[in-house]
C-alpha cells in the first residue's frame, strides 16, 4: 500500500512494527526425506567427492564460481575456505535414508535489518536430482527463513543463461525481477545475472503447494508424481 506524505509525495506502506528478522545461526533443519546440517569438511567432504564424482562429466559446475574438482584434496582445500563462514552458511544435504552427503546449498547476503536473505551456491549430485529431496530442501529453507526467523524477503539469483536454475526459481513460485547485465565476471566470462524474489505475503500460498507436492499421496505406487507444483500453486492462486 502507497500512501501519500505531507509533501504531497508517494510513499511505501509504514512498517511501524519492524524490528528486523533474526539471523540463521547454522541450526540444523529436518524434514521427511533429507535434513539440513552444517557443512564439514570432516564429516562430509569424502561423501560428498564420491556423490558428485558420480555424474559422467562435470556440466553441472559451469554456472558455479568454483569446481569441478579433480581431487579429493582439492574438494577439501575448498572447503576449509567456506565452512566458517557466517555469510554464506553453507549446508550438507543429508539423505534420510542412506544418511549419506548428497548435496549442498546455502543461505547467504544475510541483510536482518532489512529481512532479506538468497539462498545460492546450490550444488546437487546425482543422487538427488529429480527426486523429493531437491524440492523438499527448498521447503525446508523457505520455513526456516519466513517462520523461523522472519525474513520479509527471499532471493534466487543465476547466470542469465542457466536454463535449469532459471527453470527451479520458477518451479517453486519465484518472480522474475529482471536481468542485471554485466552484473560480474566469473571464469573469465561476462555474467547477466537473473534475479528472482519471494515476499512474505507469497509464502503461504507457495509453502500449501510445496507441502501438498511432497505428500506421500501426490506419488504413484512407483515414485511418479500425480500432480506437478506449478498445477499445485496455481490452485492456490486461483482459490
């Protein structure tokens, strides 16, 4: 809601109760299929090497800053570098079943005064692409931000011309804000950066869905799911 100041000017909506968001302190998170925990270079890098060696070339390490990694060494050398880190919290993905590393992801550009947080470096094997997992860590993080700690205001960013992270931002409900040309330079290349948003007026309408989709009932007898999340969401919108 605008409203209009005594200079006869337009002005945001007044948030005379905001006192800010609190701050993820790394706790760990746990769901139905996977739990979140943070990432260690002891307990996880060996499982975690073996997980991502798995796939049969390393395409999926294009978009990212860092990697591939052609040792297991070098995997640990790169996590000695973030796994103290405060901004970005990086977590290990941990599969319920095999209580194996499958993946990472993080929460990072952490801004509590303002309630806005990204979640990024988002690094799956292939032992959870495609599965409940991947859609169910979302889940997890989007509870934890918006319930847990208050945020306001979630972001997704990709290189413009990463299909798959532009095809996931859309999947679990977020809005294209634009794309910021030239916004920086990786691998010695130029990156337009895509930028997605939620906002916490979005989240129960998304977060119906996202639960509606991971229930046991939306899944045949083999594992195929009966109804997508985008069907899912629009049901919510159009309710």
């Amino acid at each position: 809601m605008k409203i209009i100041n005594e200079f006869d000017q337009l002005v945001g909506e007044e948030l005379l109760n905001w006192k800010g968001s609190k701050s993820p302190n790394g706790e760990g998170i746990i769901g139905n299929y996977c739990r979140l925990e943070r990432l260690s270079v002891e307990k996880h890098s060996s499982e975690l090497y073996s997980a991502y060696s798995q796939a049969p070339d390393s395409r999926d390490w294009t978009y990212l800053a860092k990697g591939p990694f052609n040792t297991l060494s070098d995997y640990q050398d790169y996590l000695d570098n973030i796994t103290e880190l405060v901004d970005p919290i990086h977590y290990a993905i941990i599969d319920l079943k095999s209580n194996k590393p499958v993946g990472t992801v993080a929460l990072m550009r952490i801004d509590s005064e303002n309630g806005v947080i990204e979640i990024g470096h988002i690094t799956y094997s292939p032992l959870m692409k495609r599965s409940r997992i991947s859609t169910e860590v979302f889940f997890l993080l989007l509870n934890y931000i918006f319930k847990d700690l208050g945020f306001r205001r979630l972001e997704w960013k990709c290189d413009s011309l990463n299909a798959p992270s532009i095809a996931a931002a859309k999947r679990f409900g977020f809005t294209l804000e634009g794309v910021f040309r030239q916004a920086i330079v990786t691998r010695s290349r130029n990156r337009d950066t895509a930028w997605f948003s939620i906002i916490d007026s979005e989240f129960d309408g998304i977060n119906s869905a996202l639960n509606d989709w991971l229930s046991p009932s939306n899944f045949d007898s083999n594992g195929n799911q009966l109804n997508k999340l985008s069907e899912l969401r629009l049901n919510k919108v159009n309710k």
